[in-house]
C-alpha cells in the first residue's frame, strides 16, 4: 500500500489489509478506481459473482479491516451485518470518495425533480465560468471524479439520494438544495418519517450556510419535528412569478417551473445575476423518459414518463393536462397507499390501464371512485390496451408511479422497452381489434 498524502489518517491504518468492495456495479467499480489511484488493495465481492466474489461471510469478513458498499446495500443487508460482527469499518461509496475529494461540494436531493436540478446547477456554473461536473445518483459515482489531477479545483454538484445520504458520517456538503418531500422508498426506510431522517443528514453536514428547500420540506421538517436552521431559505411558488419557458424544455412542465425557483434562489443569494439561470435552464436538454412527448398512429400522443416511480411524480404528470387521459400505470409496491394514488389521479383519468404486482388492487380502488381499468399481463399489452381504447387527439400518458423493478432492471430499461412498442404500433389502418385475444388476455375491471 502506497503511503499517498492525500489518505485521511484515520483511514490509512485500514488499508493495511485488502479493502472489501461489495457491489461490482457502477459505484463499485468506481471505487476500486479511487482506491487503486490511492495504491490500496481491494478485492470485489458481488452477488452475481461478476469479475468478483461472489459470496461474503464471516469468513471473508475476517479478512478486512474496511468494508465499503454500494447505494443497493440497505443498512440490513447480511452482508453488512457480517462486516459488522467481525469487526470492520464500513463506508457508504459516497462517503469514502467525499473523504478524498478536494472541490466544493453541492449536493441536490429531493423525492422528484432532482436529477434536471442538478444538470441545471452544474450547467449554470459551467456558463458562469466556474467548472462543473454532475455526480452521485445521476449516474457518476463521486469516487470516479476523487483525486483526478484534471478534475481539480472543480465544483462537484451531486445529486444525493436516500440510499446514498442513510450512512453518511463525516461527510460535509458546501451547499444543499432539498427540491421536495413526498413519500418514496418506505420499503427500505420504513415509513416516511425514517425516509425524512435520512435526508436530514445531509441538513446535519452542512458546512456553510447555504440551503435552499421547497414548502414540502419545510412542511415536512415541522410535522416530523425537525427545527430548520435559521439561515435555511424556503421556496415555493408564490415567492416569485415563474419564468415563462418553452413547453419542449425541461422547466416546461408546472412542477419542474416550480423547482427552478429554488435554483434561482441559490444563484440569487450570492448576489449573481439570475440570468445566466435562465439562460441554463433554456439551453438545458431535456432528460429522457421525463414526460416525453411521442406522437403515434392515428392521432393519438404517448407520453413517456417511466422516471415517474412514485406517487406524487405521477400525480405531477397528470397535473400538466387540461382533459382526462389513458393512464398506463402500475409496477412494483413500495408500501405506499393505493387508496391515495387512486384518489388523486381518479379526477383525471378516462381509462387505467394497469400492470406489475399492485394493478388488481389499484384497479378495485380505482373502480370504488368510478375509473374503469384494464389490468394488463406486461407493459407491451398496456401500451396496446391503451392504444385501443384511444380517440382521435387524445392523450395516453405513461407514467407509472410505481418501481420497474418487478419486470425491468430500472425505469431507463423500462421506459426505452414503451418507446420501442409505441414506434411498432404501426399504421392508422391497422389499429388492432379490442379483443382479450390480442390483448394477451388482459382482466378488465368495471
């Protein structure tokens, strides 16, 4: 092990033995960079066995002083419980690679929203000279950018996720800007109290004073018994008057013109001229399957917006339509309430058309409130379904509130997979029979 100078000292006596790195994905190979470019050993430990070990037990536990783990890894997974028993330290990837990064940090979280925020807030440093990079739940780990001689002296804007912000420790932040608070991810955090804890953290590691948050955070804050410090900023939509941008922008949707207050608000309080926010936030492109326009056979428009995995990203969505749609919704639960997504969207959906492990209990809710569903057996009958069911100019919005995780790898594979079946839809003339036969057999709910 190299004796770099960079290594924090009290990590330094745990490389004396291999680092464990348990997850083989995107974060975890970015860490086995960080820590050979700091002339640690390391070995992969992946459930998969993917370039890796593929089991970690008390055994190999016993082999390592440190331990660090990618966002997947929940608190209790028996993996991490292993590397506790036996006595390692262990570090979240966030935290190690913040431990060696050496720019300013921002960080952006929030439940929905997040990731056009932190393009934004990179692009609008980025135009005002300063460099920038996008990192963290984005897509970049940070450990990939820690310690790069070309990346010094760079702003890192990170976007924070729960799963990332639960196991944070001395990790510190320059400035936070928490978009919004809506229920998400009580699977693994509990309830959303537990889920508001964790992203408190990151209010906890402030290093400056420089935060920014939404109503929903400050409404959230009071109801779970949380103090905001005294120079937190709250934003929401009666603070300002909101720009007027383009409808194909990202900021084009009602509650992204919403999110792009808080920016301005951050720019705004280092007495830097709010222009160069607008600017960015018009030349931003907008993010793929975020309410993404396509148009189809026969007159109808798709909407994409397979990044919607929770409740309020869907009722968002349906929010920026003036007459009911075909909603394509469903998923895999997260222990949220189906009777709530049920209420809210009801008033402005014609049709459902529902899929994954929650669509017959979202269909019977639904049918309480008078919506008619069709409970579909995969995505590709759902687009059919829905296709079917539509009139001329009408709007069929895929956005599904719910994880993909029951038939996808995540919402990216499952937002290209609608998008390859509403570009085979084929012509006007040959709309499909509505028909159980074609339909794979889907269930209809009266």
């Amino acid at each position: 092990m190299s004796n770099h100078s960079n290594i924090p000292s009290d990590i330094e006596p745990l490389l004396a033995r291999p680092v464990a790195v348990l997850g083989y994905g995107v974060s975890g190979q970015a860490l086995g960079g960080l820590l050979a470019r700091i002339g640690a050993d390391f070995v992969f430990y992946d459930t998969k066995g993917r370039n890796a070990v593929h089991l970690f037990d008390a055994a190999a536990a016993a082999g390592h002083s440190l331990v660090l783990y990618s966002p997947g890894f929940a608190q209790g997974h028996p993996w991490l419980e292993a590397a506790r028993v036996a006595g390692c330290a262990l570090m979240g990837e966030l935290e190690f690679a913040s431990r060696f990064w050496r720019g300013r940090l921002i960080c952006i979280t929030g439940t929905n929203g997040k990731t056009t925020m932190t393009e934004l807030v990179a692009a609008v440093l980025n135009l005002s000279g300063q460099k920038a990079l996008c990192v963290g739940n984005i897509g970049r780990p940070l450990s990939d950018i820690a310690l790069r001689p070309e990346c010094e002296g760079w702003t890192a804007v990170c976007e924070t996720s729960s799963f990332q912000a639960e196991s944070l420790d001395k990790f510190r932040a320059d400035s936070l800007i928490w978009v919004n608070f809506f229920n998400n991810h009580l699977d693994r955090h509990g309830d959303a109290k537990g889920y508001f804890a964790v992203k408190w953290k990151l209010v906890e590691r402030l290093r400056g004073t420089e935060l920014v948050l939404g109503e929903s955070v400050a409404a959230a804050a009071e109801r779970f018994g949380y103090e905001l410090p005294d120079f937190a900023q709250v934003v929401g939509p009666g603070d300002y008057v909101p720009w007027t941008m383009p409808p194909d922008s990202a900021f084009g949707t009602r509650r992204q013109a919403e999110n792009l207050l808080l920016v301005r608000r951050w720019w705004a309080t280092s007495g830097l001229d709010t222009e160069l926010v607008r600017r960015a936030a018009i030349s931003l492109t907008p993010l793929p399957h975020r309410l993404n326009r396509i148009p189809a056979p026969g007159g109808v428009t798709f909407w994409n917006d397979s990044k919607a995995t929770n409740y309020e990203a869907c009722i968002g969505a349906l929010e920026n339509f003036d007459s009911k749609v075909i909603w394509i919704g469903g998923g895999m639960d997260r222990g949220e309430t189906p009777e709530d997504l049920a209420s809210a969207v009801a008033p402005r959906v014609r049709l459902a058309v529902l899929t994954g492990q929650c669509a017959p209990e979202l269909a019977r809710c639904l049918d309480l409130r008078g919506v008619p569903s069709i409970c579909a057996d995969s995505l590709k009958d759902a687009v059919l379904a829905a296709w079917q069911n539509a009139q001329k100019g009408e709007n069929i919005l895929f956005s599904p509130g719910h994880s993909s995780h029951d038939s996808f790898r995540d919402y990216t594979e499952r937002g290209r997979f609608f998008e390859s079946v509403v570009a085979g839809l084929g012509d006007p003339n040959d709309h499909l029979p509505k028909s159980d036969e074609q339909l794979s057999n889907p269930q209809t709910q009266s």
